[in-house]
C-alpha cells in the first residue's frame, strides 16, 4: 500500500515533462512559479485560478481523478469550511479524510484532501447543502461512506446537516 508523501520539485517536473520545470527548489510552467520548500511539509504562493486553468489543467485533471480512485468506496470524514471577504464573496471549500489506519501517513497522522472549492454568492444551509451533495456525487462517496460530517459550527452549517444531510449521511 502506497503511503502518502512529499514529493521534490524534480521529481513532480519529471512526471509532467513540458508542464513544469524544477530549479533547486523551486517548479515553475509558463505562467505560474510556485515555491517548493521540500522540508516536512511543502508550502508555497497560491496563484489565482486564471493562471492555474492555462497550463496546468490537464495536470489538475490527473491528480483529481488519482483522487477519486482513492477515495471512492472508503469511508470519509468529510470537512466543511466556509469563507469570506469584504467585498462579500463566499467561498465553500470541503475536503475529505479517509478513515483507514492503513492508509494514514507515514508519521501516522490522517492527511486531508481537498476536494473541491464552491464559490456562491451567499452561504447558507442551501449553498452549503448543495455544495456538499455535488461534490460527494462528483468523487463517487458513499453517502453511507461519510462517517464524520466535521464543520466550523456556523449556524447554517448545523442547519444545513441537521435539515438536509443527516437523512443521506
């Protein structure tokens, strides 16, 4: 079984020969440089998705549907956050953990993924609701798989499981 793990800036441009090109640390394409700290944990500029879609999306197509393999059938606790700005954008961004001590990372810690980024106009038990319901249909999860429903205790957050997914999960 194939255990989660960092991976170089040489060896994430060899896999996309073309796409990416590593310096040191550093993996850059075209458009886009992103900053590879190859310690424990990899951090780096989050770059707007416009420049994102250009050159890396067949690469995101890839690692989404490596994704989906993995996760599909497992049983899930799914996280449910939800953010805003001044100017009253909302962003609704829910990420996944599988529940199986076999698959934790190798210090034995359960890694998130995200799954998905839902942009609305306003956040409420709909939003939420429909947000979550979409992208657990889109990763083919179980909805008898979600065993934790983890959110930030916001109001329509507890509305939105407490009216709507507590019937499916």
């Amino acid at each position: 079984m194939e255990k989660p793990r960092s991976i170089t800036p040489q060896e994430r441009a060899k896999q996309y020969p073309g796409k990416f090109h590593a310096d040191n640390n550093l993996l850059s394409c075209s458009t886009v440089m992103l900053l590879w700290i190859t310690t424990k944990i990899n951090c780096g500029a989050i770059p707007e998705g416009t420049q994102l879609r250009g050159c890396l999306l067949d690469v995101y197509e890839l690692e989404k549907e490596k994704l989906k393999q993995k996760i599909k059938e497992a049983n899930v606790a799914l996280m449910v956050d939800e953010l805003g700005n001044d100017n009253g954008h909302c962003v609704i961004d829910i990420m996944a953990t599988i529940l199986d001590v076999n698959k934790l990372s190798p210090s034995g810690r359960n890694i998130a993924d995200r799954l998905d980024m839902h942009f609305v106009i306003e956040t409420n038990n709909k939003t939420v609701s429909q947000a979550v319901v979409k992208t657990t249909n889109d990763y083919g999860i179980d909805f008898d798989g979600v065993l934790i429903f983890n959110t930030d205790n916001a109001s329509y957050t507890k509305k939105a499981f407490r009216e709507m997914l507590s019937c499916l999960f």
